[in-house]
C-alpha cells in the first residue's frame, strides 16, 4: 500500500517494525549516522562550531535558489511567446513534447534536491545549536558552584 504520510512516518514505521523483530531503534543506520555527526562536531571548539553553524544558516536560506531559477523558465518563455511559438508551429514532429519532458524532469529533480539540501541543513544546524547550548549549560553550572 502506498503511503502519502511523509518519510518521518515511513522513518517510525521501520523502526517500529524492525524494534517488534529485536533490533534497537539506535541501531538504524539513520540513526547511527546522526550520531557519527553529532560526535564530529562535538570534537569541535565552540567558536568554530558557531562559525560553522552561521555557514550553514547561509547555505540554508541560499538553497532556495533552485526553485526560483525553475520557475523563471515559464516567465522567460512568456516573454518570448512568440518566438517559441513560431518555432514550434512549423515543427511537424513533437519537438514540444521532448521540450515538456525535459523542463518536468528537470522540475522534479531540482525540487527535490532543494528539499533534502534544506531539510540535511537543517538538522546539522539544530544538532550544532544544541551542541553550543549543552556547553553553555555545563559553562554556567560550573561558575555557579563556584
């Protein structure tokens, strides 16, 4: 049966699964491969940690990029109307199509990207943000009991 619920629930649904055959939840790889990151960045010194969290902020909000460039196409070709249209209405073959598929494809595949680019920035960006906020905790619970 096909599931419209997202990759979280798909996410639930393996671990939910896979815990009913004996096997730990901490033990998927997608979890496994949070914590390898998690470990790395908390080798890090807290100042280049801040740093690198500010560039992935960046990264972050410059991924929308893509969606934008997609959807200029239309407008360029709105612009242009005539010109394509003239180019297309001697075209006995079905040039247009291959066109249609081609920007859909290209759609698709941009979009995608976009998303996962935006929802991987996001998590190490929240992994980074409660890494700095721990050690700021541990910082002030050690000068208070002084």
């Amino acid at each position: 049966m096909v599931s419209f619920r997202g990759d979280a629930h798909k996410f639930y649904l393996k671990i939910k699964k896979n815990y009913r055959k004996g096997f730990k939840p901490e033990e998927s790889k997608e979890l496994q491969e949070l914590k390898e990151i998690r470990h790395f960045y908390q080798v890090i010194e807290t100042r280049t940690l801040g740093n690198i969290h500010y560039w992935i902020l960046k990264e972050k909000s410059g991924s929308g990029l893509i969606p934008i460039l997609v959807t200029a196409i239309p407008w360029v070709l709105f612009i242009f109307g005539n010109q394509v249209q003239e180019f297309f209405k001697n075209d006995d073959g079905y040039l247009w199509l291959l066109f249609v598929f081609i920007y859909l494809t290209a759609v698709t595949i941009s979009v995608s990207i976009h998303f996962r680019e935006r929802s991987w920035a996001t998590v190490h960006s929240k992994i980074i943000e409660d890494i700095i906020e721990e050690r700021e905790q541990q910082q002030n619970r050690s000068n208070s009991n002084y």
